[in-house]
C-alpha cells in the first residue's frame, strides 16, 4: 500500500491501512468515486499552519552563530550503527545517522547550533525523520529544534538517561500513535435540537412569532441552545470513546480546536491491531452521518511521551 498523498505532509514515510477522512461532505464522496477511501494526513493540530512536534524536552546552552552542532530527531534501541539517507533538517537534507551508548541510539544530522525557526520545511523534516525510522524501530520523538554541540553531549545524555530511555521504550514498544479529531456541522446541531428539544422549540416558535423578541428570550434561547449541543457532544465522545477502548492501548483527549470540533485525541494502537483500529473508526463514523472524522497517522507516540531531561556539563 502508498502512502496516501497530502497537501501538508510529502516525502518518505510508513505505508498506511487504506481508510481515512471519513466526512460526509461532497469532496470525500467524490474522492471514493475515484478510488478507496485513504486516511487524511494532516497538521497535528488541525490548523493549516504546521506546529512543531512536542516530545522529550532538552535543555542546553547555546552557542555562538555559524556553529554547527548535532540535532536530534529520536531515541531508539539500536546497538549498531544506522544510516538513513539524506533526509535531514536543512535546504540540502543533511545525512541522518546514529550516535550511540550501549544498546540506545540516537538519530541524528549535521545542523547549525543556533534556535531553529519552526518553519513548515522546518517540522516537516523533522516528521519525516521520525515516520521513517518508526517502520523498523520503535521510537522516543524529541522536541522540534533539540540541538547538541556535540557528539559526546549526545552520548552523555543517552548514559545519564538510560534507564529512562530504557523504561519508555520498553512501554512504548511496537506501538504507534493515531489522531481522531470529529467535527460538526453547528447549524444542523442546532437545527436537530431544536426539533429534539420540547423546551428549546416552544422558546424558538414564541421568539418567531413576536415582531420584536425580547433580549431576554433570545439569550434564554441562546443557553439552552449551548447546553444542549455540549450534552449531546459530551454523549457522542464518551460513546465512540467506549467503542474504541478495545482496540486502543490508551487514549488522550486533548483541547478542541474552533466551535466546531467535539473531539480532539490522540489513541496509541499496539502494531498489531492496527487493523481492528482502523476498521472500529470506519464502522464508527459509518453510524454518525452528521459528524466529520477526521483520522490520521501512524505517528510517533507524541502524546504518550512524556520525559524532562537536562544535560548538566560538568
């Protein structure tokens, strides 16, 4: 299977299970005329620009400009010496390899020891180093702009935090992170509650038959409005929450984005059920005609990683 093609994302990654941007809407339709239905690759955060990857946070000093240092990608188990191409950080790719201590591995290129501009070409870089070391490995995603002065800065921080490493990588071991972010339509919500609702539609019918609705009736209107759409959300999450439990290793429900997303979350899927995973969302969003899926990944475990280290030179 291909990788599916997007607008954001490009360049090498892991080949992906043929089932993605499960909305209603006329393109998606379009788009499974042409062809299978392929999971939608796109900014983690939802937003059309790119936000920089968090992970394992790095303090160090810096340096003067026009220094060249080591940036780092990852953390993996590798005892010996990997090359991954010209892939890297840079408008020329720099040449990612390993540096390492014992059985831990750092990935890593040639960068300028200065703060990195989180930058489209920037982050996308950055993933695209992750996604390819993920077929193979499993890995720890640094913090975007995680930059050494050298070699041996490298090799100290995988000794000083080796059982750290060590214990994640154990957790995390072959298992791959998904988002699943649902949006609706707020003025057919809206409209459903209306009809659904005794109290909203008397309100709603006796504002339309006045020439002149008082403020009052319109913002009593408002609030039972409000709180309707944040039951019915509230019982929507908490069902395909339920639904996808199963299948899921764990789950973390990040802040929705704009009025209309309901759910924003991230699952970490076992490699093995990442099948069953995929066939739970479609058979899911099948049964919500008035929701829009939105499903990505694989992606590193972002969201499950959650380490604070700090290299102390002597």
């Amino acid at each position: 299977m291909s990788r599916p093609s997007s607008s954001v994302r490009r360049g090498a990654g892991r080949a992906a299970p043929p089932v993605k941007n499960m909305s209603k809407s006329p393109s998606t339709k379009a788009a499974r005329s042409n062809g299978a239905a392929r999971r939608r690759v796109e900014s983690r955060t939802g937003a059309e620009k790119k936000t920089a990857p968090s992970g394992p946070h790095i303090e160090h000093a810096a340096t003067l400009p026009g220094s060249r240092g080591k940036y780092v990608y990852c953390i993996i188990e590798a005892p010996l010496p990997l090359k991954f191409g010209p892939i890297g950080i840079g408008a020329d790719p720099s040449d990612v390899h390993t540096v390492h201590f014992r059985n831990l591995a750092a990935v890593v290129s040639d960068a300028p020891l200065e703060v990195l501009d989180s930058t489209r070409a920037h982050v996308l870089a950055h993933e695209r180093v992750n996604e390819t070391v993920m077929r193979e490995h499993t890995v720890i995603p640094m913090s975007f702009g995680t930059i050494f002065k050298t070699r041996e800065d490298i090799v100290e921080l995988l000794r000083s935090a080796a059982e750290a490493f060590g214990d994640v990588l154990d957790k995390m071991q072959n298992k791959l992170e998904f988002g699943l972010k649902i949006l609706r339509d707020r003025q057919q919500a809206i409209r459903e509650v209306e009809v659904d609702d005794e109290d909203i539609s008397r309100l709603k019918q006796e504002i339309s038959g006045q020439k002149g609705a008082t403020y009052f009736a319109r913002m009593q209107y408002g609030r039972l409005v409000d709180a309707a759409l944040e039951s019915r959300s509230e019982r929507y999450v908490a069902q395909i929450l339920d639904e996808l439990r199963d299948v899921s290793v764990a789950s973390r429900i990040n802040k929705p984005i704009g009025d209309t997303m309901i759910m924003n979350a991230a699952f970490l899927i076992s490699r093995d059920r990442e099948s069953a995973f995929d066939a739970r969302v479609k058979s899911i969003a099948s049964r919500f005609d008035t929701l829009t899926f939105k499903y990505t990944g694989p992606w590193p475990p972002y969201n499950f990683v959650n380490i604070r280290l700090k290299l102390e030179r002597a």
